[in-house]
C-alpha cells in the first residue's frame, strides 16, 4: 500500500468518506449505499483471493 496508508488512516479515511457520503441523506439512501459498499468489499476481497501473490504465478 501507499506510503501513508496505514490500517489507522485507513481507519480515518473511511469513517470520513461514510460522514460525508451520509450528508443529507436519508434512511433508505443510507442503508442502499451500505449494501453496495457491502458488496464493494466483498467483491474485491474475493478478487485479492485469486490474484497472484509475489513468487507465485496466476496458473499455480
């Protein structure tokens, strides 16, 4: 990861990102934006699963 991106400012980032997103939001659009982030993540964890480690090819 980028220099400066530790699990802490991470940490931050997001909580930041999530009080900005929630602005002027309602109940619905709220719980909508968490289910795709939701899915986000949950994609991309999955994606990192496969992807090829350092030493390791994408075939092995």
């Amino acid at each position: 990861m980028g220099k400066g991106l530790s699990p802490e400012n991470l940490v931050y980032l997001a909580a930041a990102a999530a009080a900005g997103y929630a602005q002027g939001r309602d109940a619905q659009e709220l719980t909508l934006l968490s289910a795709f982030f939701e899915v986000l993540g949950d994609d991309l964890a999955l994606l990192a699963l496969g992807a090829p480690s350092e030493g390791r090819s994408a075939g092995e």
